[in-house]
C-alpha cells in the first residue's frame, strides 16, 4: 500500500499529458538525461528518508525533521510551501477529472454535459469521501488505482516495441513511410550531427525544463508522511522507499526512451496524452481511448494521494507547533 499510494501521486495527468510537452521542446536525449537526472535524485532522497525514518522515527515526519536539523524557519516554511502546493495542486486534479468526465459522458439536458466546475466538485467531493473514512480503505482504492496506471504504462511499452521492431503498425509506418524494423531512424533521422539531433534545443533546456520533469516526480515524499501509519515500519518504509525508487526508473526512463524511438519530437505535443497519439497514429486506435480512461484515474489518483499528504503535512506541522493545535 506505501508503495502504491507513493507512485499514485507520482503518476498524475502531469505525466501522461505534461510529456509529450517536454519531449517536443526538449528533444530526445535531453528528455531522457533530465528524467536521468530527476530519478537519480528521488532515489537519493528515498534512500535518505528511509534511513531518517527508521533510525529517529518522528511523528511529524518530514516537517519534524526539517525541524530538528534546519530549524524553526525552515521546518515552518517547507511545511506550510508542501501544504500551499499540494492545495492548489489537488483542484486542478479535480479539474483535469471534470475535463475527461465531460469526454466521456454527454447527459441529456440542453446543455451536452455537467460544467466543469460541477465534475470538479462532485470529484473533490468523492476524494473528501474516500479519505473520510479508514485508512486501510484509503489504501485499497489508491492501490488499485496506481496498479490500472501502471499496467497502462507496461501496455503501452509492449505495444511500442512491437512498433520498433516492425510487428505492430500495419505495411508503412507514419513517421518512415517504410515497413518493418525501425531501428534508429527516427531518434537519429534528419540532417545535422548526432549531438544536434539529441539535444535540438541545446543542453542547457535540460535546466529551463528541469521544472516541468520535476513536477512529475512529486508524490514520492508520501512514504515518509505515511510511515506512522503503517505496520511494523521498521521494515516496511525502507523497502517502501526502495521499491518506489526502482519503479520510478521503471516507469519513467523505459517508456520516456522507447518513445523517443518510435516518435519524432516535433510529432508531440500538449494536445492530448502522448502515449494515445503514438499509438494511435500506428493504428492503434483503442488506445486513444484507453489512455484517456487511464488518464481520467491519474488524475484522480494523483489528486487523492495529494489529499492524503496535504492532510498529514497540516497534523505534523499542528504537531510541532507551527499550525493550531485543534488541527
């Protein structure tokens, strides 16, 4: 459950839509060094919070231990800048809900479908619901959800290695214009030197963009405001920590490379889900649609993990003193 509910707010609409954005802007090797990059971190960080919360396990976690090592000021401000983020960040989850509720579904009055606001209300309201009631359920429903995120992902890794290797994706291929095995043509295809086809923008995008592969990361503290909630958390937080590590490589990097080698950069874009719009352009044309329901789930997974967190950033602040004791 640790794990699952960790990668439930990591694997939001910010990733299935946001990379198709950084992917066109930056070029392929600059997307895949700056998600190198930013799994290298949150794997410093996860192994860095396991040792922290087995060795001086505080029941305020994170904020409890800004605290102690950095202080009233900083503890007072990182926690109350968490708590900021993931306030704002929740709604437009709810928001991104409303969006692909309003694909999906058209109700019979004048107007084709409930307003936005109405989906995002009705979404804030269900997420209020789930983490209302017991914890263990709160677990179950986040574990299942981040498992349908997942196994979207390893579907679309299957299906765009059967596209590189010429096996899906009918006689021409859309990109190519030619049959079969696609090898490096579209990831090394065009004019100029192999450096500039990487990195067509410049290695210093990797910083400008360094913010938008980032946000996509965001949900792994998690663990950490879980920990005193979860069974024997001597063992179970830093294998927590570790596997959210690894399957942030796992689902990020391998899919993030696969898709540099069956989609030109200038292909992507912002308009839709970018796993969607590679498959479907092979042909795929399910997966339009799948990835829109999958898409839909993120975003509320993303946004119920975010509730959970923002809810125990407010008590471990409350409990160092830095927010009202009532809460």
């Amino acid at each position: 459950h640790v794990s699952l509910i960790a990668l439930g707010g990591i694997i939001g609409s910010c990733y299935f839509l946001g990379l198709g954005l950084t992917y066109s802007e930056m070029g392929p090797g600059a997307v895949l060094v700056a998600y190198a990059v930013a799994g290298l971190t949150i794997y410093g960080v996860m192994q860095s919070f396991a040792e922290l919360l087995v060795n001086i396990p505080r029941r305020g976690s994170f904020v409890s231990y800004t605290r102690e090592f950095m202080g009233d000021t900083a503890s007072a401000g990182i926690g109350w800048a968490f708590w900021a983020n993931w306030v704002a960040y929740v709604p437009s989850e709810a928001l991104a809900t409303a969006v692909f509720m309003n694909y999906f579904i058209t109700l019979p009055f004048e107007n084709p479908a409930w307003s936005t606001f109405t989906w995002g209300v009705v979404a804030l309201a269900l997420l209020t619901a789930v983490n209302l009631y017991h914890v263990k359920w709160f677990g179950h429903i986040e574990s299942v959800l981040a498992i349908i995120k997942i196994l979207a992902i390893v579907v679309f890794v299957i299906c765009a290695i059967g596209i590189w290797l010429g096996l899906v994706g009918g006689n021409l291929h859309p990109y190519t214009n030619e049959a079969g095995f696609i090898g490096s043509q579209i990831i090394l295809g065009g004019e100029g030197s192999v450096m500039e086809k990487l990195f067509p923008a410049g290695g210093m995008v990797i910083i400008t963009y360094m913010i938008w592969t980032l946000v996509n990361f965001q949900g792994s503290e998690i663990v950490g405001l879980s920990a005193a909630e979860t069974q024997d958390p001597a063992t179970n937080v830093p294998l927590a920590c570790r596997r959210v590590a690894f399957r942030i490589i796992l689902i990020y990097l391998i899919p993030v490379f696969i898709l540099t080698l069956v989609v030109p950069y200038a292909e992507a874009g912002l308009d839709e889900s970018i796993f969607a719009a590679t498959l479907g352009a092979y042909g795929l044309r399910w997966a339009a649609g799948m990835f829109t329901i999958v898409t839909l789930v993120a975003a509320f997974s993303c946004a119920n993990s975010g509730l959970y967190g923002t809810v125990r950033a407010l008590y471990g602040l409350s409990v160092e003193g830095m927010a009202p004791k009532f809460l």
